[in-house]
C-alpha cells in the first residue's frame, strides 16, 4: 500500500491555502500503528491503535526540524531517518505500518502501510521509517 494522505488532511490543506477557516500551523509526530485495517481516503485517527512495544516512546517521534522539500514531479517532502527499538524481550507484536499526525490533536494527516508487517519480539528489535510525503498534480496521478 503506498502513502496515502486522507480525505481530512486535503480538506485542512485546501482551507489553508485558500485561507478559509486556516488552522494553526501544525508540529508533525510520526507513530506506529499495530492494528491491521484497509487505509482509505475516508480514515481519520480512530482507525488506528498505536504500538505499544517495551521501548516504544509514547506519543511516537516528534518531526520538528528540517524537512527536505524538492519541486519535481511529484514534489517530494522528506524527513531524516527515525527509528523505533525494543528495549526487552517480549510477546511479538506485529507493526503494520505509520502515520503521520498533529502533535496537539492527533489529526491524521497521512498513513503508510507497510507491504509486510514488521514483528517486534526482541530486545534491539528495530523498525526504521523515512517519513516522506509526495504532492502529485493531477496528471500524475
């Protein structure tokens, strides 16, 4: 499944730049997800279940900081690596993919899906993600 941003973030996307109703600049915050569900343009953030591995940091990773943007087609917004590690031994607990949401209200903005789900069972278990998020004009879609 390939990143997805819902319906919601281009309806908040669309107000902002049309500068009707604008929301408040918004601090990104990059979690992980362990409930297995069909990502759809209609998703918001109860359609998902934030992991919850020994070691996972609650509330996920904040992504203030310097987004690498590059104007191509499609545009490319790229975040530095994050990782997320198991700090014990544990029952397995399958990771199925991220989301990208608002810090202060849990918006969803994007999803991501992995192809395969990643198992987290052991200590130094790692799950690495590149949040990237990719603009397309309508003829690239």
């Amino acid at each position: 499944m390939p990143f997805l941003f819902v319906d919601q973030a281009e309806e908040r996307i669309a107000r902002y730049i049309t500068n009707q109703s604008p929301p408040a600049a918004s601090k990104l915050t990059l979690k992980l997800f362990k409930n297995q569900f069909t990502p759809s343009d209609a998703g918001d953030e109860t359609d998902i279940v934030e992991a919850d591995f020994t070691g996972y940091p609650a509330g996920g990773i904040d992504l203030t900081g310097l987004w690498t943007i590059t104007p191509d087609a499609p545009t490319l917004l790229q975040y530095a690596e994050q990782e997320f590690t198991s700090s014990a031994d544990q029952t397995a607990q399958l990771v199925w993919g991220y989301v990208i949401v608002g810090t202060d209200d849990d918006f969803l903005w994007a999803i991501w899906q992995f192809t395969t789900p990643c198992s987290v069972s052991k200590n130094g278990d790692k799950i690495k993600v590149t949040p990237k998020l990719n603009i397309k004009k309508p003829s690239e879609v």
